[in-house]
C-alpha cells in the first residue's frame, strides 16, 4: 500500500480477500515449534496497526 494515496493494490486487495475466505479455526493445527523471533515481531507490528473493535463503534472518535 502506498502511502500516497492509501490505497491497496489488486494483488493487496486480492491477497486480502484470500485471507477472509480461506480464514478457518486452526486451533487444532497449531505446532509445538517456537515462532522464530523475527515472524514473531512481523506479527506483533501488524497487530499493533490493526484497529481496535472499540473505536471502529459508530460515534466513537479518537
């Protein structure tokens, strides 16, 4: 995504639209292995940009 004019390309978008269909309960699947350090800090940065369910509420701002 550029930052020039937020918004996401086709293969972004398609990407995206992959990763909602395709979501399942892996729970079950889950490994014993330790995450390595550097997946690890990708997943903790994407989270920390993702919105929060409290401010996504209509009539609420930040």
């Amino acid at each position: 995504m550029t930052s020039s004019n937020h918004r996401f390309s086709d293969a972004e978008r398609r990407g995206l639209y992959r990763a909602i269909h395709e979501r399942r309960d892996v729970r079950s699947q889950f490994l014993p292995d330790e995450i390595p350090p550097d997946v690890l800090a990708r997943l903790l940065e994407a989270a920390h940009h993702a919105l929060q369910w409290d401010l996504c509420s209509p009539g609420i701002s930040s």
